[in-house]
C-alpha cells in the first residue's frame, strides 16, 4: 500500500489542530461555550461572534482540526445529513442536473428526489463503479461516494474530477466512509467533501455531527450563509464531544482497518457467503484503486448471504457484535441494510469493525459462521 504523504501530519492534527496556544494555567482545549449572545454594539460588521447562530468558539476550534486534515475548511453542520443538504441546497438552482451515486448512502437521494426535484433540479443516478469511464457532460454537480455505502465499491476520485471539471461542473465527494485520514478528496480534485462525522470521527456512538469542506472562498461563503439562513447549527457541547472524540480517532481507525483486513482475509470465499467486498482484498474489483487513492483500506466490510433469512439468522447469532445502524464506532456492529434501503441486496449485512481485539471480533464472526 502507498504510504500516505501526510499520514503523520494527520496523526498530530487529531491531537493539535484547534486547540488554542499554551497559556500558562489555561486548559488544553476549547471547553464548550454556551451562548445564543455575545457583547455587542455598535457596528456589527467585522465581527467574528455577533451571534448564536453565526459562530461559537468551540465549532471553530473543531472546524479549525478538521479544516487541517481535509486540507481546506471545514463548516460544521448538525448531521451528516445537515451537510449533505446544505451543499445540494446552497449550490443547485432550478434547471440544474445533478448526478448522484445509485448505490451510496440513500437518504442524499431520497433528500435530492423529495425537495430538491420539486424546485426544477433534475436528479440522475448512476452505479459507483466505472463512473469515471462515463459521460459527465451537462451537470452542475457530480456527487461520488467511494468506496459507496453499503456496496462498497470504487470510483476514481481525480479522474472524474477532471472530466466534471472540463464539463465545467463541481464535484462533490462523502467522504464518510473513509474520514480524511482514509482519503483527501480535495487533494484528489473534488472541489467539496462531505462527510458525516456521526461515524467514525465522533466515534463513540452518542452524538450527530457532519461537515462540508472545500478551499474555494466562494463555496465556503455559500455554505456558511446557508447554515446562519437556514438555522442549521451545531450545540457546543456536542462539538465539544466531537472534538474530543476526534483525539483518538487516529489511534482508533489503525485498529479497526487492522481488524477489518484480517475478517475479510480470514472469510473471504466462505462457503456460506455468496460474497464478500472489502478492498483491501488483493482480488476485490477496487483494490488497485484503492491502493492509488485511499491511504487506508477502511473499515468497513460487506457480507452477502444468498438471502435475507440467511442473513438475518447469522446477525442473530453474534454476541459481542451488536445490531445496530450506523458504523465507525468503538463498539463492532453490523447492519442488515435492507431494511432502509429496497435497493440494497436483501442478503447484504454490512459489518463495522469497532476496537475490539481483533481475535475477539474473528471468534464471533467465526461462532455464527458454524452455527448456520
Ligand atoms: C451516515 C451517512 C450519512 C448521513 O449522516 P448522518 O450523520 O446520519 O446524518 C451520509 N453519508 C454517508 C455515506 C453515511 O454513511
């Protein structure tokens, strides 16, 4: 695997980036500021918190960390979903055509199909896989999510940049699955990356967060006027929570891409799987890519079972994994993805590998395997 050229710096951004200089009797971080008011008269122009809604010091400090490792700025929103949203609202207008993934995460289409068509955006879809070898002429925003959610198939980020690019469109990246120490969109042409933080940035399973990054000034000023315009703004103590969830998150994806190489290794071709998708997986169909663009493998692995009965009765006989939606926590979980989203195979089982230890997690998976 290439080694990502700024794997270290990323490392110390998790731990550094945000936090204020030391002072002498100062605490390390930004503690949570609770305020909808701040002082203010006069003119209010130039200033950074004229109120609750336009800023608060603890999102900058998170936005600041998080800025840092996508290699832009970041703007902080109350969900994955709140930043999906905000960059398909703040840069679509009636007329335009969007391009979205058929196969990534479903609410930014349904979000797409059930608000944004009725403003006149023509909303198009197409599968994740080889969408770099298509035609991407005539739309004002592509959307990729790579590897896709819960498929987790591959597109090729800076080749489909460059082809929006000269149609003159923009591109959009969810970097979700992979978090900006997995893979730099922006560094690899997408002009936004969108991301849910919910997942393995937080990590701990107990908040919402999301954030859209980019490095054009005019696209940073359009999604920040949309967050003030439309109200959708994060607590500080949720940032708080995030930010000191994002200390470890480092230390934490090692260990759960670690575990997830060694599932996918270790069931691979299992007799009772009708497939099994991680690219890490020298043979899968993304792993060239994948070692190309991503700096890590992800952690994240899909299980297909022939059907939904044979899938639903090996969730049932794991114990330490937990049933649960979402990904990218502490706690290892899987999902029978099927349930939200009818286009998803009704066997598929998508697998997040928390930071247990790995043979723990190997023991489980390997008990319900010899129960089916
Ligand atoms: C979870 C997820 C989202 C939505 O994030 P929320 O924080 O749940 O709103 C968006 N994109 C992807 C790829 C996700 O996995």
């Amino acid at each position: 695997m290439t080694t990502h050229p700024t794997d270290r710096d990323s490392a110390i951004a998790c731990l550094h980036a945000g936090l204020p200089a030391p002072e002498r009797e100062t605490p390390f971080g930004v503690p949570p500021v609770f305020a909808s008011t701040y002082h203010l008269q006069g003119d209010p122009s130039g200033a950074v918190f004229p109120y609750g809604r336009d800023a608060n010091p603890t999102w900058i400090a998170l936005e600041e960390a998080l800025g840092a490792l996508e290699g832009g700025e970041a703007v902080l929103f109350p969900s994955g979903m709140a930043a999906a949203a905000a960059a398909l609202t703040s840069l679509l207008q009636s007329g335009d055509r969007v391009l979205l993934p058929q196969d990534g995460y479903h609410a930014v289409r349904y979000y797409a199909e059930s608000f944004l068509a009725r403003f006149g955006v023509v909303v198009d879809k197409r599968p994740t896989r080889g969408l770099e070898d298509s035609d991407l002429r005539g739309y004002r925003l592509v959307w990729v999510e790579t590897p896709c959610n819960p498929g987790l198939d591959l597109c090729d980020i800076a080749a489909v940049a460059e082809k929006v690019h000269r149609a003159g469109g923009l591109l959009v990246c969810d970097n979700t699955t992979m978090t900006p120490l997995g893979q730099r969109c922006l560094d690899l042409g997408a002009d936004l990356v969108v991301a849910s933080d919910t997942k393995a940035v937080n990590g701990h399973s107990d908040l919402l967060m999301g954030h859209v990054a980019a490095r054009d000034p005019a696209l940073l000023a359009g999604l920040r006027k949309w967050r003030k315009l439309s109200g959708s703004i994060v607590g500080p103590m949720e940032a708080w929570l995030c930010h000191r969830g994002l200390q470890t998150l480092e230390l934490r994806f090692e260990r759960m891409c670690r575990s997830a190489q060694a599932v996918a290794e270790r069931f691979a071709g299992h007799s009772k799987l009708e497939a099994l998708r991680y690219p890490g997986l020298p043979d899968d169909p993304g792993h060239a890519l994948a070692k190309r663009q991503m700096a890590r493998f992800g952690s994240l692995v899909s299980l297909t079972f022939s059907d939904q009965e044979r899938a639903l009765d090996f969730e049932a006989r794991l114990g330490l994994i937990f049933k649960a939606t979402s990904f990218g926590g502490t706690h290892s979980s899987i999902d029978w993805r099927y349930r939200w989203d009818d286009t998803a195979h009704p066997g598929l089982l998508r697998l997040s590998l928390g930071c247990e230890p790995t043979e723990a997690l190997l023991d489980d998976l390997e008990q319900a395997f010899g129960g089916l």
